[in-house]
C-alpha cells in the first residue's frame, strides 16, 4: 500500500490525497484520488513522474519549490518542476469538474505498454515509493512571464501543462499495534472453531482462567499457543503488506 499527500503550486490552492496498491502478481496497480480546488469545467492532466541518474538508476523524485523557478517569473512551470520530479512514466488520465473536487479510482495494467509514456516500461516506475504523483493545469493573467520561455510567457489564459499540485508517492508501514489487534482477531477465531468442535464431541476448549492451579503447565502450554498463533499471524500478515 502506497499513499500520496497532494500540495498546492503555483498558489493554486489545490490539495488532494491519493491511496495506491500494487499487485505484483497481476501486474495491475490501483489508485484513489481524492482532489480540492481544481479549476473547474477545465481540464486536468495528471501523471506519474519519476527522476533518474546518469546511468538511468531510479532516484528519489521530490516536489519542487520556488527556489526552481529558474526565470523568475514567479510559477514552477513544467520544465522548471521536472529538475526535481522527472518526466511523465505513467499519464494517469485526464479530470474535469464542475465542482473543483474529484474522487477518482482507476486501476492501471502495467504489463501493458499503452499504460506508460513513450520510452518507459514497469521497470522504470520501480520503486515505486521514489515517484511522484502531478496534477496540471491552471489560469494565468496577461503579464507574468512576458519575455521567458515556458507556459508562462506574459499570455494569459489556461495553461493545460502549469503544474498546481504534487506528492511524493511514500509506503505505508502499519502501526506493530495493528499487527497485535490482526493476530489477536485470528487467533480468536481459530480457538473459537476449536471450541466449537469441542462441543460437537461433547466436551470445549479451556480457557486458562478455568484451569485449577494444579494445572499450571496446562496452562503455559495453552498461552504458548495462543503467542504461537499471534507470531503466525504476525507474520503472515507482514508477507501480505509487503507483497502489496
């Protein structure tokens, strides 16, 4: 499981949130998203970006600041963010509101070749936890820009590519209390089935606050399974998370 925190750039005052899960088994990767204060009955393209070295090695992309507005004009334009997020991996598709929030699932088939940009393959979205989800397209006024290159160049109007908001795509690491509550529910449902064939032999499963104190080692025993089952389940548990 994969989740994104969405910002606003370019002062466009867009936030969002995205969920994603990766099946690698059947290569298929799906995403919720969740976004405020698109500009609406617009056009939004989104996508994932990814950076990488010299040597075509993946690198950690990262959200670009003020401090990569390189011509001064005041916005991160799509040339100016990519020196921290990279090029378009895997265009997400297009969104267009009336009301300015989205929620949007869609499920991507990364053994397909259509599903990523000219050039990339599912092997350049890897690690995933490196890229970076953008969302594009703004309005600007006449003005800003005038005598620079890139969107923004003193004409105004909507700029389909102008970047508004990004995330950094990071894994979720479950709280160990989550492993603890997860082991307890299995482990109660495995001692409640032996319960139940207990009674259809004509005797139940003892607990150990019914055991005499006579029967001590009775009782270790029955704890030592139950912290059995909990690691048991603990530990598939864990093998479920990181495969996804």
């Amino acid at each position: 499981m994969f989740t994104s925190s969405l910002t606003e750039l370019n002062a466009s005052n867009v936030s969002g949130n995205a969920v994603m899960s990766l099946d690698t088994d059947t290569q298929m990767l799906e995403l919720d998203l969740n976004l405020f204060n698109l500009e609406p009955n617009q056009d939004h393209v989104f996508h994932i970006h990814g950076t990488f070295d010299g040597s075509d090695n993946p690198t950690d992309a990262t959200t670009p600041t003020l401090a990569n507005d390189t011509d001064g004009d005041g916005f991160i334009e799509l040339a100016e963010g990519a020196e921290t997020y990279g090029p378009v991996i895997v265009p997400l598709g297009v969104l267009n509101t009336a009301t300015g929030m989205v929620v949007f699932n869609e499920t991507y088939n990364l053994g397909d070749s259509n599903t990523f940009a000219a050039g990339f393959d599912a092997s350049d979205l890897m690690p995933l936890n490196f890229r970076e989800i953008v969302i594009h397209g703004r309005t600007v006024a006449d003005g800003p820009g005038q005598g620079t290159d890139g969107e923004v160049d003193g004409t105004g109007g909507y700029k389909a590519v102008l970047p508004v908001a990004a995330g950094e795509i990071v894994g979720v690491i479950p709280e160990p209390s989550s492993f603890v509550l997860a082991g307890s529910a299995l482990v109660g449902l495995l001692l409640g089935a032996w319960g139940r064939r207990g009674r259809t032999r004509g005797w139940s499963a003892p607990t150990p606050s019914a055991l005499p104190a006579r029967n001590a080692p009775c009782r270790e025993r029955h704890t030592n399974l139950t912290q059995l089952l909990i690691s048991r389940a603990r530990r598939r548990l864990s093998r479920a998370l990181n495969k996804g």
